[in-house]
C-alpha cells in the first residue's frame, strides 16, 4: 500500500439535491464504511436549488457548483491532493450519458445509476471509453449487494442447483397505478417522458434490475426474448407493465415480469432459480433470507450472517444475524466494490476480485440492449396467437 491508498477516496455528486430520492441513499451508502468523503457538487438542474442542496451538506461555497460542467472545470484546475476520485451520477436517465462521458474523458472514476444511457450506441460509447481511459466504472445495480443474492450466486454457480432450466424474475410496484406524473410527483415526471427516461417505462426502471439480477447470479447470456409491454394509465407514453419470455444460451428458460401498476405492491423483486437438481427462492423485501429446495431432500432456509455461507455473502455483511440489515447495506457493498478497485489502480495492483466485486460499464451497456430488444420485441405481433 503507498500513501495514495492510504487515504480517504474523495468524490463529487451529480444529481441528488433536495427532494431527489437516490442520491441520498448513495451518500448514506458511501458514508457506512467511511472510505470516501463527500466534497463537491452540482446536485440540481435548477442552479440556486443546486447550490442551497450543498449548502443544506455544508459542501464548502467553492465546491458547490450550479451545474455539472462548472463542477468539472472546477476539478480539472484543483491540484491532485484536492481532486476527487470519483464522480456518481444519480440525476435522471438522460443525463447519465453526458456527465458520464466528460468525466470519463477527463480521466475521472465514475459510478452512475441504472440504467446506464439511453441508446446502444451511447452505451457502446461509453464502453470503449472506458477501456480506453483505464478508469473504474460501477453501475449501481444495488441488489446485486445483498448477501443472499451473493450465496445464490454461488451456489448457482458452482453448480449446486445442477443444469439450470427454469428462471422466474419478477420486480412489482404499485406505485404507479395512477396518473402522479399529472399531480407534481418529479419522479414520476421524469419517469413517464421518453426524453428523459428513455425508450421504456417500467421495463428501463425496474425491468433492467430484474435482467441485471438474474444475469449477475447465474451467468447466463439471453438468446432471445419476446415481449408484451403495455401501459394501463391513460396518457401515459411509456411502459407501466412488461412481461416477458427469455431463452437463454445453453437452454434454460424464462420469464421476467416488470410492473408499476400493481396496486399496493411496494418492491416486490423475487427471483426463483430451478436447476435439475433443486431450487432457489429469493426476495428482496425479506433480503436475508434465500430458499434453497434440493430435489432430494428437506428445504433449508438460509440466513445472512451465517458462518457457512460463502465467503463473498459473509464479506457483504456487517453485523450479526438477525440484526436487519438492508437496501443501503447492499448499496454500500457495491460502493465497496468500486472503492476497492479504484484503491487497487491507486496502488498499481490487480484487484482482489472478491473485494473489487460490483456492476461494471459492460453491465450496464447489456442493460440497455435489454432494453432496446424489449422495447423492439413489444412491437411485433408476430408470436400472438388469435383466440
Ligand atoms: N438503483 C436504484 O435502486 C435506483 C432507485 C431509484 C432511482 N434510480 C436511478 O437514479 C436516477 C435518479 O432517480 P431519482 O428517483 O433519484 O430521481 P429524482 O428525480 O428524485 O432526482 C434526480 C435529481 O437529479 C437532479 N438533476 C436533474 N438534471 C440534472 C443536471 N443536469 N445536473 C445536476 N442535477 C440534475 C434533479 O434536480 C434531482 O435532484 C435515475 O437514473 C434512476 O433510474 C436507481
């Protein structure tokens, strides 16, 4: 270790004001494990909002920046004893590529939300961007942080369900149900207006977490899909409600369901995983808990904290059993990920990869493939069946 990683990461935020739901919980994340601190900003798209939002985080007047290019400009003057580390980006989706790509250029660290940029050719971008510059780039794909998600993993993995065969991912809200974008509701707002959400609805905001989960824990490459994607709120122009049908590079099959119309559902992501030798249950409103039914015997409950876990779910967790630990926990794990991995370039040394364990560029640019094809599968008639 030399003195460079010997320090606390310095980072800045883009998004995240007052009244902005992510950011904070990133801030809240990044602080749990104290290895990085907050010190510059532009956290609005409205310049007094951005600057009053710094001053309510006691950000310094001179790091407190009306908007993202003046905080850029601003740290490319700063000596490197001042510069951040890294940037995270949590404003709305189409503001992702922009911010993503100038700090990235400019040779910055980068974590930015879900999912990553609107087109494929942005992602693609973006990605070899990234290869080039050599630098870090997280996509905060949050559950993939939760241990259980981690032992599944594993235990998938290394082959403990057998062959896989049959895969159900489901990610249900409520939320939704009615028209809030007509009543102020500004995450709804951006939400439901493809220029700023993008090409989907429900299937870009919690559909590309559904894919990113199942991806993460089985490893496996969708082949195909057909969708259905409809919108149930009148004057709504995206997506409120998808399901689809996935195969799946080596036969496995799918279902993926991603809905904000489920009245009063809160975040309800479930994954259940059938391999031919048994099954794999997980919730994300019970975190730390995943059901493991064997073909051949009596089906266990397990439970994070647990010394027999693997090593990378008993890495992700921070207190005893039984004590909740949850979403900002998990958000923090992915944060560890990145940290890790920009201390071990701080350092010049490969990365331990259990530690630097976390969603990268390529992650999010498949999310958006995902996106893309679902978006274009939607549109075709062609797999329906008259009655
Ligand atoms: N990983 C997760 O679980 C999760 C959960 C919620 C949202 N998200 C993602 O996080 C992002 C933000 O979502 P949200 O619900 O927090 O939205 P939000 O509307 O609550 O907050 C967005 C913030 O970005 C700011 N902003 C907009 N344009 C800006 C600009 N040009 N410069 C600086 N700031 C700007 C807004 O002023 C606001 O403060 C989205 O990409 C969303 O998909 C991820």
């Amino acid at each position: 270790m030399t003195e460079m990683t010997l320090r606390k990461l310095r980072y800045a935020m883009v998004g995240g004001g007052r009244d902005a739901f992510i950011g904070a919980v990133h801030r809240k994340a990044i602080a749990l494990d104290g290895q990085a601190e907050f010190v510059a900003a532009a956290l609005s798209s409205n310049p007094e909002k951005a600057k009053a939002s710094g001053r309510d985080l006691f950000l310094p007047d001179d790091r407190n920046h009306g908007d993202w290019r003046g905080l850029l400009d601003d740290e490319l003057k700063r000596p490197a004893h001042e510069r951040i580390d890294f940037v995270s980006i949590v404003t709305p989706n189409h503001m992702h590529f922009p911010v993503a790509q100038a700090f990235v250029e400019a040779g910055f660290h980068v974590v930015c939300d879900k999912p990553l940029v609107h087109t494929r050719e942005q992602a693609d971008a973006l990605v070899e961007a990234v290869a080039r510059k050599g630098t870090v780039f997280g996509v905060t794909y949050n559950y993939t942080g939760y241990p259980m998600v981690r032992q599944a993993r594993e235990m998938v993995r290394s082959g403990e369900l057998g062959e896989i065969r049959k895969i159900v991912v489901e990610y249900n809200q409520g939320w939704l149900a009615t028209r809030l974008e007509g009543e102020g509701n500004k995450q709804a707002a951006w939400r439901s207006d493809p220029a700023q959400s993008g090409a989907a609805g429900a299937i870009g905001d919690i559909g590309s977490h559904a894919e990113n989960l199942v991806a993460t824990v089985t490893g496996l490459e969708i082949e195909s899909l057909c969708a259905d994607l409809t919108s149930f709120v009148p004057g709504r122009p995206l997506d409120d409600d998808g399901s689809l049908l996935l195969r799946f590079k080596g036969g496995a099959r799918g279902v993926l369901v991603a809905s904000q119309i489920n009245t009063g559902l809160e975040n309800d992501l479930r994954l259940r995983i059938s391999g031919a030798q048994g099954t794999l249950v997980w919730r994300q409103e019970r975190p730390s808990e995943l059901t493991h039914l064997p073909h051949d015997g009596p089906k266990r409950i397990l439970t994070r904290g647990a010394p027999w876990l693997c090593e990378s779910a008993r890495r992700a967790s921070r207190i005893p059993s039984g004590h909740p630990e949850g979403f900002i926990e998990a958000f923090a794990n992915i944060y560890g990920g990145v940290i890790a991995d920009i201390r071990a370039k701080l350092a010049g040394v490969a990365a331990d990869p259990l530690a630097a364990d976390y969603p990268r560029v390529e992650d999010g640019a498949r999310g958006v493939r995902f996106i893309e094809r679902t978006v274009t599968s939607a549109k075709s008639e062609v797999k329906w069946t008259a009655w």
